[in-house]
C-alpha cells in the first residue's frame, strides 16, 4: 500500500517542478489551475514563487515560451511591475499568452485602452474567445462604457457563461446600469444581487465575487460586513489591488490609519505606479503623524455630538427655558455661539437665567461665545450662489444636479456624505476650510472636488 502511495505521489510533480520544468505545458487550463491552488494554499503560493526566483536566475537561457511563462507568474505572485517588464521584453508573438497577460497587467494600472487592444491580439494569435470577451468587458465597465461592456457580456456563450468570473462580471456591470435612464438597458438592485450571490455561492474565495459582495455592502452603507470581505480578499494570492485600496479607505473612515498605510504600502509593493495609493498613502500618513503629534487629541465625533445635545435635556427654569425657545435655540452649539450680552439683551432673560445657563455649559465643556456660528437667517442662497460666480438658474440647473455627476473617488464621495452635501449647489456654497474639517478630508480629495468642479462645470469653492 505504501508502495502504491509513493508511486502516485511520484506520478504527480510538484508545483514548482510542473513551472520549471523546461517545455512542461502551460496553457490557460493550467493557468487556471495554478491560480487555484495559489489562492487557497499558502504553502503552493509559496512554491510558485519559488519557481519564479529559479526562473529569474536563470532569465537568459530561457526559451521565448519560458520566458512568458516567467512573466505570467510573477503576474500570478503579484508581481505586476515585474511582469510587465519581462513581458513587455518577450513580446515577440510567438504565444497568446503574452498579450492576454499584458491586457491583464494594464487592467490592474487603470490603462483600459490599452488593455482592450491587448485583448484583441491575444483573442487573434488563439487565446480562448471567451476569456478576451470577459477582459474587455471589465475594461469597457472600468471606461464607463457599461452598454459595450453588455455586448462583450452578450456574446459569450458555453462553459465560459457559467464561470464564477462572467458572474460577477454580469453582477458588476448591472450595478453600473441600475440609473441608466435608457430602458433598454435599465437593472434592478434585484438583478445585480442576483447576480453576486451566484458568483458567491459558486466560489466563496473567488476574488471578483468577494470584491463585488463586499463593494455593494459598501455602496449600502453596511461598512463591517464590507470591511470583512475586503479582509478576507487581501489574504487571498496574489493581492486584490482594489480591495486593499477599499480596505484602506475603511480603515481611515475609523481613524485607522496605520493600517491604512499598510494597505497602501502593499499596492505600491506590487505596483509601484499606481496612482491611487500613491496619492492615498500621503494622506494616510499625515493623518498618522498628526495624531501622533498631537497624542491624537483631536476634534472627534464625540466632542462634536455635544454640540448636538439638546437643551431641552438639562434642567433649566421655565423662564430661562422659555426666552432660549423664543431666540430659536435648540442645541447646546446653537447656545454657546451667543454672548452674555446677547443673551442678556433678550426680553425677560436675566442674570439668574444666565448663571443656568453658563452652569450647564460649563458642565459640557463649553463657554458662551465660542460655539459653532449660526449663519445668518436672511443669508440668501442667491447671495451665497453669486459668491461663486454661478448664476442661478432655474429647473434641472447645475446648481440641482446630483454630486455623483462629479465621479468621485469612493473616498472624496464618503467625506461629501458624511456633510449631508447632495447637490453641486450645496458644495459650491462650502469653502475649502470647511471641506478639510471633515473627517479624514485630505489635501488629496479636496484637489480633486476642486479640479472636477472646475473641468466639468466650470465651478469654484465658495471664497475663491
């Protein structure tokens, strides 16, 4: 029985042995193997990139296919700005395999165009048609070009249409046309889920099901059970780029920033190009350092919700309680952004009723005087518009029109939300100052509010 054992076990190689084994086959079936065993074995990735240090060492004596095989793994180990220097050197056409990873390559940099055609001269030189059909699919989403990405999505059809990838592809591509205002081509929030939970179920440890599962909890606010997909994808081989750009996100949004860093710092390890991480990183960091500096002492949520605390909630006299109802004041910061002297001006407000009042401030923390100030009631939003240099208009004016006509960052859309800001009209009527109080509100978001504001509409920040 033993003997048996052994002879099976030598019947089957390795995984380094079936990469470096010189001519060993090394097709998309085997590709695809390989990513498999990668992803669920720690101990498998860590043969593969073994085989590529012994590939490496040995780059010169390669044939031109072990070349492009060297390049496909350290793609597969993550590797991406390797790989794309040794395919980049080795694209002499000789395999289909060297054009379909670089289309792969330029997915993961954001060169959509470029993958596209990349796509197209691997489907050409025989890279399986379905396979090319789902990259440009991806790219097309990736360009904003959700219809061609439905007639890549369209023309596929046997073993391919039933592929935990063309799941999520599908999944991913009805998110995009869920608003699409053309019926033809109109989804439901139903189709989309659908279409995630069929990827999901048919692989709960396949990258794109993952991202999409844990994207749409992100886009629905549920941010604990998307920060526990995107943790559970980063731990996959290779690393998800995207998911670690999410995940850092996350972590920021919790005042996390030294993981946020982390996340960041694995991107660049893999891609030093990528601008995301390079801009996001910047961020990270300062908000680390400051914190650091300041022994994180910062205006927090915390400080901020008693500002927000009723007055009704503390004991007051029914002649102090009723002349602060009379001025309109219903918070402790709509309170203390008043003087004594205002105060003290009000019609049956006296001293008594003012010691009630510094008492309870001073229990909060807070003085009269310095809270957050109260705009002016009759400040006019044609006034505040006018100091942005847009004319008011009327109907389906800029001014009215949705944020998300901006296509933002999900980070620079998160700081929006968290102000209440909805409209193009709302943000133009913030300044820049108000912008950087937000939470985890950055140089980085902030430059490009700006710059999209200006290259879309024309538009500034109110007070430039």
């Amino acid at each position: 029985m033993e003997f048996n054992k052994s002879s099976m076990s030598a019947a089957e190689p390795s995984l380094k042995d079936r990469v470096v084994t010189p001519g060993a086959t090394f097709g998309p079936s085997d590709i695809k193997r390989l990513s498999q065993e990668i992803s669920r074995d720690p101990g498998k990735f860590g043969e593969l990139e073994e085989a590529v240090v012994e590939l490496s060492a040995k780059r010169t004596e390669l044939s031109p296919f072990d070349r492009v095989k060297l390049g496909v793994c350290e793609y597969l180990v993550g590797n991406y700005a390797a790989a794309a220097k040794t395919l980049a050197e080795n694209n002499d056409g000789a395999s289909s395999l060297n054009p379909f990873y670089r289309a792969k390559i330029a997915l993961r940099r954001g060169e959509n165009d470029n993958a596209i055609s990349c796509f197209d001269k691997a489907e050409k030189a025989g890279y399986p048609k379905g396979d090319c059909a789902l990259g440009r699919a991806e790219a097309y989403r990736a360009e904003g070009k959700s219809v061609e990405s439905v007639t890549e999505l369209d023309s596929i059809s046997g073993e391919t249409e039933q592929t935990v990838e063309y799941f999520y592809q599908r999944g991913a591509t009805t998110a995009d046309l869920i608003t699409n205002p053309d019926d033809a081509y109109s989804k439901t929030p139903d189709e989309m889920i659908n279409w995630y939970e069929r990827a999901y179920e048919a692989d709960r440890n396949n990258p794109g099901a993952l991202f999409g599962m844990a994207l749409e909890n992100e886009r629905r606010g549920n941010d604990d059970e998307a920060l526990a997909l995107y943790q559970r994808l980063v731990c996959l081989n290779p690393t998800y780029v995207g998911a670690l750009i999410n995940l850092g996100i996350l972590y920021e949004d919790r005042e996390n920033y030294e993981d946020a860093v982390n996340c960041y710092k694995r991107v660049l390890d893999a891609d030093p190009t990528n601008i995301k991480a390079q801009m996001y990183i910047k961020d990270a960091e300062a908000s680390l350092n400051r914190g650091r500096a300041s022994g994180r002492q910062r205006f927090t949520s915390t400080a901020k919700s008693i500002y927000d605390k009723q007055v009704s909630d503390y004991e007051l006299s029914a002649r102090a309680r009723k002349a602060i109802q009379a001025m309109g004041i219903e918070t402790l910061g709509d309170l203390c952004a008043h003087t004594e002297k205002e105060l003290l001006t009000t019609k049956n407000f006296g001293d008594s009723s003012l010691e009630e009042i510094k008492r309870i401030l001073d229990d909060a923390g807070l003085r009269l005087g310095t809270g957050p100030q109260i705009e002016e009631a009759d400040l006019d939003f044609d006034t505040e518009v006018a100091e942005t240099g847009v004319e008011t208009l009327s109907g389906d004016s800029v001014l009215n029109k949705s944020v998300d006509e901006l296509n933002l960052t999900v980070r620079a859309k998160k700081c929006l939300s968290r102000k209440d800001i909805r409209t193009i009209g709302e943000l133009v009527r913030t300044t820049a100052e108000e912008l950087m109080n937000s939470k985890n509100f950055g140089v980085t978001s902030l430059n490009e509010i700006k710059k999209k504001l200006n290259d879309i509409y024309g538009l500034k920040l109110k007070g430039e």
